[in-house]
C-alpha cells in the first residue's frame, strides 16, 4: 500500500532542524555535565549469576534442537529465539529498561562455577593490553555484521547452532584468560553494542539501591575509555544498521546489476555484500571525520574565542562526538525490524507453544494461524510507519541534544559551540532524511 512516505520523511527532517534551531537558542548551561561511569559490566550478584545459568540451560536446550529439530528457521525454535526474541526484542529492551545483559548473558554463571571449583580468582588472568582499546571489539562487530548480511543462511537451524557453539566456546575462553569485564567491555562486540544502548535508557541504578531517572544517554556525554576505538566503534554501529537497509533496497541492487525482481540468491553476492559493509563504514567514517574537522575549524574562527582559550583538537572532538551517534543507531534498529518482529514474533509464540514440533500445544493456542493482515489496512500500515518514522526521528534529537552537551563542555562562548555544532547539524539533519528514506524505499532481498 502506499503512503505519502516522501512527505512523513520531510516533517521528520524538519521536526530535526527546529530541534537544532531551538538548542543553538537555549542559554549557555553554567558547567557542563557531570561525568558518569560509561560501559558498566558490574560485578555480577546471586541473582544475575542464577539467571545467566538459566539463559545457557536454555541457550544449550535450543542447539539441540537446532541440530535435531525442524530445518525450517520460522518452525524452529533457535533461529527465532536468536533473531526475533533477542536480536530484536531484548537489544531493544536495553535502550528503555539499562544493561539486561549483565543477567541475561550465558557466560557470567558458570565462569562463576569454575572459578569455585578451581579456587581461583578472576584476577589470576592475562591482563588485557591497553593499546588493543576496543579494537578487536569493532572487529567483532564486522564479523557479527557480515555473518548476517552475507551468510547464505544466517537462520538455518544448523548452521546458527555450530555458529552458537563456537561463539559459547570463544566467549568461555576469553573470559577466562583475559578476565570477564575485559572480553565483554573490550572484546565481545554484541555486549558492547548492549552496552551502549543500555547507556539510552533513563533509569539509572542508584549506588544504595533503587532506580532514578533521567536523561537518556547522559553516560554517552562523558569521555568513555579507549576513547579512539569506542568512538570507531559508535560509527560502525550506526554504519551497519544504515548498510543493513540499504543492501536490501531497489535502488541498491540496480547499481550492482541486479533485477530486484530476479534476487539471484544471498550466496551470489557474499564477497559484494562484505565489500559493501566495509565500503559504507569507511565512507562514514570519513564524513563524520570531515564532519568534525569542519566543526572545528569554524568554532577557530569564531569571534567570541579569545587567544589565551585552547580550542579542543580534531581528535579529542572526534572521540567525544561520536558517540552521540549512538540514540540514532539505536533509533533505526527498532524502526528496522519492527515489521519482521510484529511477523515473527507470532511464529515465536507458536514454536514456544511447540518446541518439539510434534503437535504440542503447552500454551493452549492451537489452532492458531499467524497473521499478516495488518499489512494490508490502510490505518494500521499507517500506525506501524509513525512508529518507525517516530523512533528514527527521535533517535536523532536525542543525538542533537547530546552534541550539543558535548559542544558545552569542549568550547568557550555561544558564538563557538553554534558554528562548531552547524556541520552536525546539517549531518544529522541528511542522516534523518536518509534513515527515513531507507524505511521507505522497496526492498527486493
């Protein structure tokens, strides 16, 4: 069905420049912001550890059934507990609720157990060279990224499950050389990314108990450790969800060749779609990186900068704006999978009603039958592309809200912070226009 999508992306884009317009008018904060701690692992308590004992229990129980179980990925549990209910659903929970992974990681438990049994300690580990920062975290991520964009089967039942396997197993052995809160903080790319959008959420865990709220991100203000490679880091995440969409649109398929309506199959383009992924991420990188620059040079040439006051480097505004770009990653994963998850997550209560796939039903659903008709209703096709317009839209004034906090505390004047903040601006304003467009834009793959 079609809607006036091209005029819902203009409001979007525009309801962003008046944000912008209204932060440059804002009086100048007094201080900058308090600083907050930035990537929490914590240490994990009773609860947490009995709970990540839960979470591999189950995580094991699924790879059985991966191997033994229905090839068919919408009838058997693994693929839509991986893809639907924790890709989808519990990352984005991270982003309203804080940091789940803490208790809901597979590994916490049960390295808890064999440190008992051994009668070690977590510090008897190899210490984790500084100059890696998270480098081998963005690493990961890539590799995460073209697992998913480039396999020709990321949801077969098998395959993910030696793929689980091998990840429980790496995961196992990291923590244990190199210490818990170094692999998930350092190297483990998925629990960075969950830790940075659990840093979105505006409940924030008191230090003597109970939860306070606030603004959302304000942990994203302060300087985050291994400031270089955290900041490469954000980029890539907002680079991958951009790719993700974008290898799927029409227009992206015709400039390879391809007649959307004739999709060869994901196994012909493996080697085009990494090529891609790593194309897109290093053309963000360097717009963002001009991006910066720019800003710079202009707050330098304000008239309110005094010659005694040390203007910030390149790349200390690099490392403090990036990741602000984080609300906007975070933005587009919900507006992204929100149709496949509004589909899928019907097949994911139909398996867990029948994980056997033998006719049981513990839920007392059958007969059911998974529907798709709200796709084919003007009001509800309607509602579901305001949520998604919405989250994008709002991703980014989170993120306009943020850089201008930095830009508080890294310059000196009004004059300066609006012309080092005009280049983002205008970034973040095309960004919204291309995330939109990008919900729009027919896919065939």
């Amino acid at each position: 069905m079609l809607l006036p999508t091209d005029v819902y992306a203009t409001v979007g884009t525009f309801i962003v420049i008046i944000s912008a317009i209204f932060l440059a008018l804002m009086p100048q904060r007094a201080r900058p912001p308090t600083p907050t701690r930035n990537l929490p692992w914590g240490k994990p308590t009773t609860g947490s550890r009995l709970s990540s004992l839960v979470v591999l229990a189950t995580l094991l129980a699924l790879i059985i059934g991966g191997f033994l179980g229905s090839r068919d990925p919408l009838r058997n549990p693994l693929p839509l507990a991986v893809w639907t209910v924790w890709w989808v659903g519990i990352v984005s929970l991270h982003g309203i609720m804080g940091n789940l992974w803490r208790a809901l990681n597979p590994w916490s438990g049960a390295m808890h157990l064999m440190r008992r049994g051994s009668h070690a300690t977590e510090d008897h580990r190899i210490r984790l060279p500084d100059w890696t920062g998270r480098w081998f975290g963005c690493l990961s991520l890539l590799g995460f990224a073209s697992f998913v964009l480039a396999d020709p089967a990321p949801d077969d039942p098998q395959r993910l499950a030696v793929v689980l396997l091998l990840a429980l197993f790496v995961g196992f052995v990291g923590a244990r050389l190199f210490g818990e809160a170094a692999w998930f903080t350092r190297v483990d790319g998925l629990s960075i990314l969950m830790n940075l959008f659990a840093s979105l959420s505006p409940l924030t865990p008191r230090s003597k108990g109970g939860i306070r709220l606030g603004l959302p991100g304000r942990s994203l203000v302060a300087p985050l450790s291994h400031a270089r490679s955290s900041a490469v880091f954000c980029i890539l995440l907002l680079g991958i969800g951009s790719y993700d969409g974008l290898n799927e649109t029409f227009w992206w398929l015709s400039h390879l060749g391809i007649n959307p309506l004739e999709f060869p199959g994901r196994s012909a383009l493996m080697g085009t779609t990494v090529i891609g992924l790593l194309a897109a991420n290093a053309v963000l990188l360097i717009v963002f990186t001009g991006v910066a620059a720019i800003g710079v040079y202009l707050s330098r040439r304000s008239a309110d900068v005094l010659e005694h006051q040390r203007q910030p480097r390149l790349g200390t505004v690099f490392n403090r704006m990036a990741p602000t770009l984080v609300p906007i990653a975070f933005g587009y994963h919900i507006a992204h999978y929100l149709t496949s998850f509004l589909v899928n997550g019907q097949y994911a209560i139909e398996a867990l009603s029948d994980p056997t796939g033998h006719g049981h039903n513990l839920l007392g659903l059958s007969p059911h039958f998974v529907s798709t008709g709200f796709f084919n209703t003007t009001a509800t096709v309607k509602a579901i592309w305001l949520a998604q317009a919405s989250a994008v839209t709002i991703g980014h004034i989170l993120s306009l809200l943020l850089a201008h906090r930095v830009a508080e505390e890294l310059y000196r004047g009004r004059r300066s912070i609006v012309l080092s903040q005009l280049p983002m601006v205008i970034f973040m304003c095309l960004y919204t226009g291309f995330g939109l467009w990008l919900l729009a834009a027919p896919k065939g793959a």
